[in-house]
C-alpha cells in the first residue's frame, strides 16, 4: 500500500515537472507576432506623423507598437547595414518620413509610387532640436500589402 | 534697415556652414551583446538616428528601445517589460565629441581611429562615458563604428534573481552608421 503511494507521489512529481517544463518551453519559443495576418490600424502616412511627431500619450497609445496599414507616396528607396529595403513615406515636412524597415525586398517599388505597408509602429524620435534635422516616424517587419 | 538686412544675410551664411558641417543618419546600427550560462542575448536596432558635425566632431546618437529585435519573442518582451521598461523609458541618447577629430581628413579615404567622449542615457540615467572606436571614409562616404562596455547596475536595470545567474552585468554594445550630407 505504501509502496504504491510513493509510486503515485513520484509519478506526480514527474509529471508536474514536465508540465512546468513544457509549458516554460513553450512560452519561451513563442513566435514573432504574425504581421501579415494581423488585423492593423490603417492610417494615411502624413496623419501618422502628425499624430506622433506631437508628444501626445493618448496618441502614441493609439498606434506605438500596435500593427499598422501605412498609405503614403514613397520619397526614397534606401538600404540598411545589414541590406534590407528601408522605404521612406512622405510626409507634410520634407525632411520627415514615415520610415520603414521591410521584411522582404522588392524591386517592383520606385520613388513616386503610391503603395500601402503594414507593419509594427515603433514611434516617433528625432535629435535635439538645435541640430535642424526632423525626426522620423519608424515602422519595423513591414511588408507591402499593395 | 540695411544694417538688419546685412545681419540676417549674415546669419543665414553661418547657418549653411554650419549645416555643411552636418552628416546624418536615420537607419544607424546599434546591436547588443551578453554572454549569459543559459543563452546568449543578442539584438540589433536598425532604426538609430545619428548626426555628426565634421568640423566641430559633435556627435549625437538617439534610439527608440522597442526597436531592438531579438531572435525570440519572449527575449523581446523581457527586454521591454522588465528589464529597460520602454514606456517609461522610450529612449536611449549619445551625446558627445569625437575628441581626435582633427586627425581624420575627410577628403581622404582611410581608417582613422578615434576617441568619443560624452553622455550616455539609458533607463533614464545619464553617465558620462569614454569610447574608442574608428571613421572610415571610403568613396567619399563617412562611416562611424565603436564597440565598448556598459554595466547593467550602472544604469539601474534590475535583473530579477531568479535568472540573475543566467543574465550577464556586462553588455557590449557596437555601433555602425553610415552618414550622408544634410
């Protein structure tokens, strides 16, 4: 009798182990958030940077890391150190864009173009103002949706 | 009336010097290092402004602490929720003069090692901080690189005791931007 207790006890144990240690699993490798299938906040690009380039917590909690569907005439095609499109959408000031990290390049995009990109809304952030150079608006993981 | 007339002309002669001067990015690199028992913690942020001054060696770098990816999610989310809490604390600034600047000559391509001094804000603290690092110009382009030391409890970061053993106090933080013309 006793020795079936212990049996059962051990038995428990081994399995509330694996829970925890599944479950702990589990959590850790946890994906990415799925951009492409998520539901976003669409927005035209010079109305998002209106909205954050003004330090407003109750708009900042509207879009800052929140997934977004940005439309805006794309100013310039550049790419970062590690050779990924940064698209840049025009905005209502000239050296301010909507400024965006792409997940996957394409050629098919040119300067002029009108096109919508999805993506996480990290905000807003410039240097000091004495320096005269705009801050800019930066989305990351984007992807173009048209 | 001529004497104000001469005054702005004046000052908007010395505002396109000055902004001559000024080289910037907005797409700068900064990635971070820890070694920990456990897993390596390692994330980059793509998203860095930075602006030099050539002539005055002013530097400044801004970024936003939710842009730093990390190859896990929940690595991510650590990193933002408990570790350098980024709705309080969003930002993390450079501010500084690169102190050699006399020995880089811009007009000539090369690797010219440098010395930066300057404020470093992180988690809301500021500590002032001295790095070497190097200026490359090649084909006209600038380009800025640095790699140093910082210590998590010099900046307040609390790492929690149950992984304490896991998390390393030292990070080594790189820096690689590439500059254009204002």
């Amino acid at each position: 009798m006793r020795k079936k207790l212990l049996i059962n006890i051990i038995l428990f144990t081994i399995m509330a182990f694996s829970t925890v240690a599944f479950i702990g699993f589990i959590i850790w490798n946890k994906p990415h958030r799925n951009i492409k299938d998520a539901t976003a906040v669409e927005i035209n690009a010079v109305d998002l940077y209106r909205a954050l380039s003004h330090d407003s917590t109750k708009t900042k909690s509207l879009f800052v890391n929140k997934i977004v569907a940005v439309i805006g005439k794309v100013k310039q095609i550049q790419k970062n150190r590690e050779g990924a499109q940064v698209i840049l959408l025009q905005t209502h000031i000239p050296d301010a864009s909507v400024n965006c990290t792409m997940e996957e390049n394409s050629t098919k995009i040119k300067a002029g173009d009108t096109i919508e990109i999805k993506g996480i809304c990290i905000g807003y952030i410039s240097t000091d103002e004495d320096l005269g150079l705009p801050g800019d608006v930066f989305l990351t993981r984007c992807y173009t949706t048209f | 009336m001529k004497r104000n007339l001469f005054s702005f002309i004046l000052f908007l002669f010395v505002l396109q010097q000055a902004n001559g001067q000024l080289y910037y990015t907005k797409n700068g690199s900064i990635s971070f290092f820890s070694k920990s028992p456990l897993q390596d913690i390692e994330a980059d942020n793509n998203q860095v402004i930075s602006v030099l001054n050539i002539q005055s060696g002013q530097i400044e770098f801004s970024l936003l602490n939710n842009a730093f990816h990390f190859p896990k999610a929940k690595m991510e989310e650590d990193f933002n929720e408990n570790y350098i809490e980024s709705d309080t604390y969003p930002r993390s600034s450079f501010k500084g003069t690169l102190i050699n600047i006399n020995k880089v000559d811009f007009t000539k391509d090369g690797n010219y090692p440098v010395m930066v001094k300057g404020d470093l804000t992180i988690h809301g603290i500021t500590k002032n901080i001295t790095a070497n690092g190097a200026i490359i110009i090649s084909k006209a382009t600038i380009s800025a690189y640095s790699s140093f030391t910082v210590f998590v409890k010099d900046y307040d970061i609390k790492i929690p005791t149950i992984v304490s053993n896991k998390i390393s106090e030292k990070i080594q933080i790189k820096i690689n931007c590439s500059y254009q013309k204002k």
